[in-house]
C-alpha cells in the first residue's frame, strides 16, 4: 500500500511539474508575441483581485484541518475504519469551506 502510494506521488510530482513548465513557457511565449505586436497584454487579467484567491485557499486548508482533527474524532469514538473516518471528514470540510467562500464572495461582489 506504501509503495504504491509513494509511486503515485512521485508520477502525479513529475507530471505537474511538467504541465506547469508547459503552462508557464507557453504563457510567456502569448505575452511577447503581444508585446512585440504592439498589443496591450492586459487580456490576460482575469479581472479577479489576488486575494479573494488565498482567501479561497485559506480557508480551504482550514476545512481540511477541521476534517482531520474530526476525522480522529470519528474513528477513535465509533467503529468507522480509519481511512473511511478521515476521507469522510476530510471531503466534507474542505467542500463545506469552499461552499462558505462562495457564499462570502457572492456577497464582497454584490456589495462592490
């Protein structure tokens, strides 16, 4: 079990590190080319301020936390496996956070 996970760590590693070379070389290649076109770049904005995004992950990684600290709740007060305890609790926090940041963002926007 062990061995397999380090495996897949160790390929999903290797493969996201290439996408996000790829990702990055092809996106530098886009902005000169509009550059040296005379072109204005600022296409590329996305139009969301940065920090709506590390609120999102913040409070991500929050939700995760709470699911592992119920997750050992869980399985040491009921007869639940181990891993079923600690996915269950995991998943349901860190999607329960992202829902509550939505619901947040919603809100920040429609008041702007």
């Amino acid at each position: 079990m062990e061995g397999a996970l380090a495996i897949i760590f160790i390929f999903g590693g290797i493969a996201a590190i290439i996408i996000s070379l790829i990702y990055f070389r092809n996106r530098r290649i886009e902005r000169t080319a509009l550059i040296t076109a005379g072109k204005d770049a600022s296409l590329f904005n996305d139009g969301k301020p940065k920090h709506y995004l590390s609120l999102k992950y913040g409070m991500l990684l929050v939700g995760l936390a709470i699911g592992v600290i119920l997750g050992g709740v869980l399985e040491s007060s009921t007869t639940m496996s181990e891993p079923a305890a600690y996915l269950s609790m995991v998943l349901l926090w860190g999607g329960l956070s992202l829902i509550v940041f939505y619901g947040v963002h919603k809100k920040v926007l429609s008041d702007e």
